[in-house]
C-alpha cells in the first residue's frame, strides 16, 4: 500500500483563519492520510451469500422426508451430511434443499418434520453456512394441491423460517407443480389469466409470513412481470396491505433460472405466451437486466444449469454475459455436469483485470460480489471522543452486489480494546458492479484508551447472532488486508488514538455526554405464536444515533441499528418491552414509554364429539369431509375460491352479504346438550350478519337463546358460544345438517376455531 498525508490543505486552512482572527481556528479539521490498496485479481476465496452451492437433504429423517431414504432412485447418503463437508470442500458457503411436502399434500405437517428441519438449520448455522430453500409437493410430476392447504402449510413452516432466519439466503417460491418450479400445476399456466390470482396470493401469503430479510426467487419472469401488472387486489384474499404487493414485496423478488444456458430461451424460461401479451424472448431477458430494488441494488438471481447445453459455448462467451448482465449472485455446482463440464475444460484468456483461467474458475470468483479496495481516506491521528473521518474507493468486480442488508464498521482494535464504529449512513447492498464511491463519513469515536491501533473495515452478517463467526463477514479482493481470525479487513496496522484535549472537543463541548432522547411511538405491528414485532419512531442526537437497545421485562434482547426488531423464541404470554437509543459515546437515553404485548395461548381442544376443528385434516375444501366423515363445504365466500381459507387451525369466512357454508352431522346428538360454536369476529358485532341451521331451527346467529336468557355476542377474541339445543328447539335425534348463511346485509370476516356437541 502507499501512503500521502494530506497536511497541506489543512494547515493552509488553519493558517487562515488564524490570520483573520477567527475564534473558530483552534478547532480547524484535522489532517487526513490516504492509502491504496493492492488488488486481488486472481485468487479465488470464499464469502457469504454468494457463489456455487451444493445439494442436500436438509430435512434427513426418513420418517418424515422420503428422499432422505436409499429407497428412493438416486439417494446419495452425502446428502444428509449435516457437516456439509463436500461443500466446504469445493470452498462454497451456500447450500440448496428442497423440502418434500409430498407425504402432506391433503394434511398437516408433522410436528417431526418440522423440528428436524430447525435442528437442520441450527446445523447450517454452526457450519458456519447458509441455506437456499425450496418447498415442493412433488418431484417429477404433476401437482395440485389446494391453495388452503398451501396457506396452511406457509402458516406451520413460517415459525421455523422467523426462528432461523438468520442462516437462510433465500427462498425459491416453489409449492406450485413439478419439483416446486412452477409448472405442471393447475395455477402456473401463464396464457391462463384465471390462475393469476392464485400465484399472486401465494406469493403475497409467503411474503407477509416470513421476515423482511429473506428474499423470495420467483422461477419465470413473465410472473414476476404479471405481479408488477396488478393494481387492484385479487379476489379472495384477507392477507396484509389490502393483499398488494407493497414496495417491500417487490425489493424482495428475484429470480431463479433452472435450465440457464440450456437452449436459446433456457427451456421455456423466456419463451412461454402470456395472459398479458406476448413479449420476445429479449424483452424477457432485459427486465432481469434491469432489476433493482427500490434502493438501487440488485435483487437476488440464482438457479442452476439442467441436462441440455444447447446455449453453452466452450469459449464461455454466453455464460459470461448472462452472468454479468442478469447479475447472478449463486448457482448449482451439482447439476447438471454436462454444463458444468464444460466450463470447467474451458480456458479464457486474460481480459482486463481478469487473469487467465478455466471459465469456472472465473465464474467462482466473480459470482455475487467480489469488492475490493481502491484507496481509504481517514483522519491521520485518531482523538478519543472526537469527530473521525473516512471515505474510501472501492471496485466491484463480481457479477452483482450484496443482496441483504449488511452493516459497515470501522474497527479499532489494539489486542486488549475493540471498539466497533458504525458507519450508519452506508448501504453496502448500493455497491453494484464497477467503480463505488464511499462518500465521506464523519464519525464520533467513542470513549477509548489511548494507545496505538489496527484500524480495519468491518462488514459483519445483519444478525447479531452471527457477528462472532467471521465466516459471515465480508473478505475483500485485496493483498495482506484480510484477518481471517477476525473477519475483518486491515486498513492500516497503526493508527495513533490520544486523549481528547481541549483542541479535539467537537462543536459545541470536550467528550460528547448529551444522551439522545427517548424513541417514541413503540408498537407492535404483529406477532406470531412464537414471536413479537416492533417498531418505533427514530430517536434524536447531538452527534448522531448509532443504534438501539431493546428490553423484555428489564432484560436487554437486542442491539438493532434501525427502527425495528423482532423478537423470537417466545412462547405464550405477556411480554413489557421498552427502547434506549445509543450514540456513538455510548450514552443511553432515557427509556421509551413501556409496551406490553401478549402471546396468546392456544385454545384447548374441543371436547365432546367435534364436528370439525378446521386442523386440516382432512383438508378443506378440498377433501369435502368434516372430522365426523360427512360432506362440508362453502360457497360464495370473498376468500379461498368462494369456500373460505383454513388457516392456522380456524376457517376464515369473508363475506358481503353473500356466503353459504355448511356440515353434515346426520348422527344422533341425544347424548349432548350443547351446540358449542369456538368463534371469533374481525371487528365484533357480527352475530347479526349470518343465520345458523340445525336440527329444523334457523335462526340469526345473535337470536339463539343461551343458558341464563342472554345471547351471542361476537367479540374479536375467541369464545365458546354454548348454545342449549333442547332450550332452542333443536331436534338432537334428526340434527340433518349445520348450516350458516350470509344474507343479511352485513360484510366483514368471522374465523371458526372449531364446531363441536357437548
């Protein structure tokens, strides 16, 4: 590296406004040093979040994943290898999985697969790894599993993908057709514009179920173009924000090719007719070019080769393009050899600042981000509680940038002392392919021992969780710079810090000792059976805010940098949360007001024989079977194709004024005295909006006459409602069917836990 101090400006600037008298000299910027960097060109090396990826069962009981048993054609006990030693072998830190949910098509997931796969992911994570996720119903062959169970399926799976968030990359959109990739299913044929509505809930239903930090691939972009198309919400569906995709939805979708290269539109991936139009295969081709999120970096693209390499060239002239120009961050180094292969038995001349090497070599390097270091300028002479200054130049020479959030320190670290600075007004995820500027940042360095110090940059994963292992930290393309030990960065191995005097005192005072003030407006948005969200306004500084500290019940839970968090691994109660803001001196501001939110404790079972508890089995709509073995069903309803939605264990009904839903019973209920209704409505009040059949009684739901004179009354919370059947004139001996009906002018939703006799 070589080095320039930038002394002269300085003292020229001080030297002038000490000849015009002005008060303000002694405090003029101190002088700033700059120092470039030797670039890597030619090593290939590892890093988070990018590149090759290998295959594996991550779910590896065979009780609960067939495909994790030699029975199955192709089984490979490699596999199930929770060390992930291949992968670490080919130096690669991603993996894929598919999740086989073809046991589970017309039921619920078993408890079993669900823990396996968390003690799978817990596995990625102690590896030191990351995780691409597939969800499908079938391998090779058709599927046509129900939107409701579907949703179901989301609403299980989405506690174990919050708990372990962390570790997963991204997921592919899956659940639709042969091996989840969105065709041969009744809801992915794009010239089909009745189908539309279904993959859009879908999607919307597994955005607003998982964390805002994970990415979700979508397999053709003529579906990422019909979702963009939409304005008004599809019909059928309650989900968040009207059941739009919000802006946040969009950062998040990407795309997956999994047949890239195999002929001139990648086996139908650019060459499918479509509701909206028809658009040329290079139209397709230039909307994954263009697309960005809302904040200018690209979104995720990933995928794999398949068995044909009718576009493939031995001079790797294609695949370079594509992978520059669709910005892929990762890709299958499994399948399919014929690609592969040839990549690997390719040999490229040296072009620019590539060296020569096999295309796959290449393509090793560069898939993802790949940043290195141009030059770094920074205060000469570090002052503790003083303002610091850095700015830097950086190029970009992989095929996109960093896709998730990912925060930005500089480290002083002298062996006993490490202090990490925030750099908060920096978005890594903006430093797209080419040259990066890092405008210049003024910090203020917290209290610290003076002495001398390695100053470093430091680019840890977004979860806290992680920041220990530097395997999540981001190496840069640069020679003698990276501590691998450390995870970070070495800019330079000595920089003096000194005691703040009365000449390094920032405007306005000597050490900074001004807290910032309280953060208001702390809510919770939402909550899961297993986790709490919340949010709050920004907080205020003299200096700056570099972050926040989160406690539950007194007790610290978490150090964000932003205005959210998202507390995980809860279970049923009620949880007093309060927010300090912090600033770079370490001063805490006073708390902000106390919010108290309540996980809710799952309802006990119904007793008694049940007519149906809604736990999708069998599934709803679709196997038109009750828990007693007779027909059920819906029409009319605003959501689940006019039958309503089974979800999280309860039956949604939407309605206007319209709707139908009824059970058979036909059994004989002399034995039981009570009709009990577990019930709840989306704002209260709505006992009036539908009536309830049974036994030769029809009456407006609110008319039935409980024990003690008094009646139905919905509230938003779920209560048993005890209807005495003898009292009401229902005949127990011919019960015929239950039945409900919507046509009293009311609209709104009601959710059903479950329907049972007492």
């Amino acid at each position: 590296m070589s080095i320039s101090v930038r002394r002269i400006a300085a003292a020229a600037a001080v030297l002038a406004l000490a000849l015009a008298g002005a008060p303000g000299a002694a405090h003029a910027d101190p002088p700033t040093i700059s120092v470039t960097y030797a670039g890597d060109f030619g090593t290939v090396f590892t890093n988070p979040e990018r590149g090759f990826h290998n295959r594996y069962e991550i779910v590896n009981d065979p009780s609960v994943n067939d495909y994790a048993s030699n029975t199955i054609p192709g089984f490979n006990p490699d596999q199930l290898d929770r060390t992930f030693a291949r992968a670490k072998a080919d130096g690669d830190t991603l993996i894929h999985s598919y999740v086989h949910l073809d046991k589970y098509q017309t039921s619920d997931l078993p408890q079993a697969l669900l823990d396996n796969l968390g003690t799978g992911l817990a596995a990625v994570r102690a590896q030191g790894m990351k995780i691409v996720l597939r969800f499908a119903y079938v391998w090779d062959g058709y599927s046509a599993v129900t939107e409701p169970q579907m949703e179901r399926h989301i609403d299980q799976l989405a506690p174990v993908l919050a708990a372990n968030a962390d570790v997963i990359m991204h997921l592919e959109a899956g659940f639709f057709g042969a091996w989840g990739e969105w065709h041969e299913s009744p809801y992915t044929a794009s010239s089909d514009e009745s189908q539309a509505p279904v993959r859009y809930r879908l999607v919307k239903k597994l955005l607003s179920s998982t964390p805002a930090s994970i990415p979700v691939a979508i397999r053709y972009p003529i579906f990422n173009y019909e979702f963009a198309q939409r304005t008004t919400p599809p019909p059928g569906c309650t989900l968040p924000d009207n059941c739009l995709l919000t802006t946040q939805d969009f950062d998040r979708l990407g795309f997956h090719d999994d047949c890239f290269l195999a002929d001139s539109a990648d086996m139908g991936t650019y060459d499918q007719n479509s509701w909206l139009g028809w658009f040329d295969v290079s139209v397709k081709k230039q909307w994954v070019y263009d697309m960005a999120t809302s904040s200018g970096g690209n979104k995720i693209v990933g995928g794999e080769t398949c068995n044909s390499s009718g576009a493939n060239d031995t001079a790797g002239v294609n695949a370079q393009y594509e992978l520059s120009h669709q910005h892929w961050t990762e890709i299958n180094e499994d399948y399919a050899p014929v690609n592969i292969d040839i990549w690997k038995q390719a040999g490229l001349a040296a072009s620019g600042t590539d060296p020569a090497e096999t295309l796959f070599t290449r393509i090793k390097r560069k898939l993802g981000y790949r940043l290195r270091l141009v030059d770094a300028t920074y205060t000469a002479q570090a002052t503790a509680g003083a303002p610091f200054t850095f700015a830097a130049h950086l190029a970009n020479d992989g095929y996109a940038g960093i896709i998730k959030p990912r925060p930005v320190y500089l480290v002083f670290d002298d062996g006993t002392h490490r202090y990490n600075v925030p750099l908060a007004g920096i978005d890594a995820r903006t430093w797209r392919p080419g040259a990066v500027t890092v405008p210049a940042q003024t910090v203020t360095l917290p209290a610290m021992a003076a002495g001398t110090y390695r100053l470093a940059l430091w680019l840890p994963d977004q979860a806290e969780g992680l920041r220990a292992n530097p395997a999540y930290s981001v190496r840069l393309a640069n020679t003698g710079t990276w501590d691998a030990a450390k995870g970070y960065n070495v800019l330079t191995g000595a920089i003096s810090v000194g005691t703040c005097t009365a000449n390094c005192e920032p405007p306005g005072g000597g050490t900074d000792t001004t807290p910032p003030s309280a953060p208001t407006g702390l809510a919770s948005p939402g909550q899961t059976s297993s986790s709490i969200s919340l949010s709050w306004n920004a907080a205020t500084d003299n200096v700056g805010v570099t972050g926040y500290r989160v406690f539950r019940n007194g007790t610290q839970v978490g150090t964000p940098t932003g205005t959210s968090f998202t507390d995980t691994g809860l279970t049923a109660g009620s949880y007093t949360y309060t927010v300090k803001a912090a600033d770079a001196a370490g001063n805490l501001s006073p708390a902000s007001a106390p919010l108290t939110a309540t996980i809710a404790a799952p309802p006990p079972p119904p007793v008694g024989l049940v007519l149906d508890n809604f736990d999708g089995t069998p599934a709803y709509p679709s196997a038109a079977q009750n828990d007693l073995g007779k027909w059920t069903g819906g029409n009319c309803f605003l959501n689940g194709g006019g039958s309503g939605v089974v979800s999280g264990g309860a039956l949604a009904l939407q309605y206007n004024n319209c709707g139908w839903f009824g059970s058979d019973v036909a059994t004989d209920l002399s034995a039981y005295t009570y009709l009990v209704v577990r019930i709840k409505g989306a704002s209260g009040g709505e006992q009036t909006h539908f009536n309830l059949s049974l036994g030769g009684v029809t009456k407006v739901f609110g008319d039935y006459t409980l024990d003690g004179g008094g009646h139905p009354a919905l509230t938003t919370a779920y209560q048993d409602i005890k209807i005495p059947m003898a009292a009401n004139g229902i005949s127990r001996t011919s019960p015929a069917q239950l039945a409900m009906g919507f046509w009293y002018g009311g609209n709104g939703t009601i959710t059903i836990d479950s329907i049972a006799f007492q």
